[in-house]
C-alpha cells in the first residue's frame, strides 16, 4: 500500500476516535452507568470517501467542487451523523474583508441549494488546519443516489461577494492524498458486526479476475496460521495444563492471519483466552451457573457418565477497528466480543 495513503488512513484513525464520542451525544446514543461512566450503545462506523473529483470543468473559478462514491452506504445501518472535512493550507496572501470574517457555504451542485455554512476568521485561523461543515442533513432528509456532489463557495460576511479560494488557502496545487476532502458518515448498526463477514465481502469484491490472486493470498495466510499453531503447540507439547479455569495470553496478530491487507490498525491486540480445569469444589470467583455446579459435581463422583464444565469467557469488551471496506471506503467500527476480561465455568 502505497505510503502516502497510510499516512491518509493515520489521519483518518485519529479523527474518527476525536469526534466518536462527540456525535454519540449528538445522536443520544450514550447512557451511563452505575459509575457515571459512559457506555456505548451501538456501533459507530466512519466511512471516508477516496475519491474526489479535483477537475470537473463546470466548476465556477470562484467554488470547488466534490464529487463523493456513496453507493457503498449499508442500508443496514441507521445514519447518526455527517460532515465534511476540507483541509485548508495557511493563507499567504488574504484580501480583508469588512469585519475579517468570511461565510463558507456548501451547495448542492445540481440545485445550487445551500446545504451547510459556517463562519472563518482567519484572524484567529493563520494556521492549516481542517474545516468541518456538518452535512447529516444531506443524508437525513432523503436518500442518496450513487453519488453525492458538493460545493463549496466563500463571501465577506457583509456582503454576498465571492472570494476566491487560493486566497484563504483551499488551493489544490501541490496537495497530497492525505489532505484532500474527506466525507465522514457516522452510522449505528442495527445488529451485532461480524468480523468475519467483513472479510468475506472484501474477497466477494475483487472479482473474478483476482481470483488467482486471491487464492494465493488465501494460501499465505494458511501457511502463515499453521507455521504460528506449530510454534505455538511446541512450545506446550507435553505441557498440559491441570491448573485452574483462568484467564491466559493470546495475542492475536492479523497479519498472521493474513488480514494485514485490508485491516489498517490495528495490526495485532491482546485477546486473551480461557483455560483450566472446573473441578469440584468450583471457585466463587468464576462465577458458575446452578448448572455447573451440578455438572461439575456429578462428574467428580464419576468422570466416565458426565463431561467436566467448561472454562469459558463470561465478560468480554469490544475494540475499534480501521480498515478498508468492498468499496475502498476507510472504515472505523466497533466490535463486541474481541477481548476476553472474565473466565468462568459454564
């Protein structure tokens, strides 16, 4: 993957974990706890249009114009929030205006309806920086085609003339990938995420004509998990655990599994794992259900009739994850059950 698009992806990872809690609030998606500590509800997925068009030639001198793919958009997922983000480079040479305010105004590139506006002072903003304009409206109030084209147009506070926008520093000579515009939609799943699926749908996606590839690909990531299980089972061959169910290591590295090509970060997280026995008397701090406690005691007085309970995970909590989705859109999204916190016999 080409370097320039890591570090776009690293800019992307870091807004979406700045502005995730702030829009849970705005959706009222947050609740707290018995310690006021504060709980998500749902998921919340950041997707980030790549592509952006920099030369549609019915653009007027003085606006911009961007052209997002939003086909990819689950109609699984229930919207909570959008914007858009507009990297602006430090003006060099700016004309005052009246008040030294400036409107920033985005328009809906077929009916030339305002969408959003915001105010810029560049007094207060000398330096780069990103302009945000909230755009869930666009979404809220009726649905999308394959695209969604913006545009972008700056006036003097007083009045309704148009300032050129090389002057404020929107100007797209020399801009790299990391800083072109970025559409970032907010959204909560009405079901639980499945890693795996996503997965699925990434290879669904390549096609036939990468089928070969694909198949190589699949081939590494085997050969990778089995080198990994090799060296792992050596290690406690002839080893095998009679302590207690509790909670051991498991570090989990995707690369490994050979998911390094669409998972961007992270790369690897511990997960943890439950192992031990549940022999009678069964320890309080593993919680047992009245069940095994039943089980565990009819197979202490004959192991050969009934099977031991199981150390099993009873708590486990979500981690967030970047990557690029069957639309080569960039991703951010939670998912439950990554991590085990607790053991138990069950």
């Amino acid at each position: 993957m080409h370097s320039n698009i890591i570090k776009y992806f690293k800019i992307v990872y870091m807004l979406a974990t700045l502005t995730k809690l702030k829009h849970l609030r705005k959706s009222k998606t947050v609740k707290h706890n018995k310690n006021n500590e504060t709980e998500l509800l749902i998921n919340l997925t950041a997707i980030i249009s790549l592509y952006l068009a920099d030369n549609l030639t019915l653009s007027p001198l003085r606006r911009q114009t961007y052209l997002f793919d939003v086909s990819t958009l689950s109609d699984k997922e229930e919207l909570v929030g959008a914007e858009l983000r507009i990297f602006r480079k430090a003006p060099a040479d700016v004309q005052p205006s009246p008040s030294g305010v400036y409107n920033l105004h985005l328009l809906s590139c077929r009916s030339k309806r305002p969408l959003a506006s915001r105010s810029l002072d560049l007094q207060d903003s000398r330096k780069a920086e990103w302009e945000v304009l909230d755009v869930w409206g666009i979404f809220k109030n009726r649905r999308q085609g394959n695209q969604l084209c913006l545009q972008l147009k700056v006036t003097h506070s007083k009045s309704d003339t148009e300032i050129d926008l090389n002057q404020l520093g929107f100007h797209r000579h020399g801009r790299t990938q990391q800083e072109k515009a970025i559409l970032v939609v907010y959204t909560r799943s009405r079901k639980r995420e499945n890693l795996f699926n996503e997965m699925k749908e990434k290879i669904k996606s390549r096609g036939d004509d990468e089928e070969e590839e694909e198949s190589a690909l699949q081939f590494k990531a085997r050969r990778r998990r089995r080198t990994a299980l090799n060296n792992r089972h050596g290690k406690r061959h002839g080893k095998k655990s009679k302590s207690r169910c509790s909670k051991k290591a498991l570090h989990v590295n995707f690369k490994e599994l050979g998911w390094d090509d669409w998972i961007i970060a992270p790369l690897d997280y511990e997960a943890y794992h439950c192992e031990g026995v549940c022999d009678f008397p069964l320890r309080s701090h593993l919680e047992p259900t009245n069940h095994a406690i039943i089980q565990t005691l009819m197979n202490s007085m004959d192991p050969n009739s009934t099977p031991p309970s199981c150390c099993v995970p009873t708590k486990l909590s979500p981690i967030s994850i970047l990557y690029i989705d069957s639309g080569n859109n960039v991703v951010y999204k939670q998912y439950e059950d990554m991590v085990v916190e607790q053991c138990g016999c069950r």
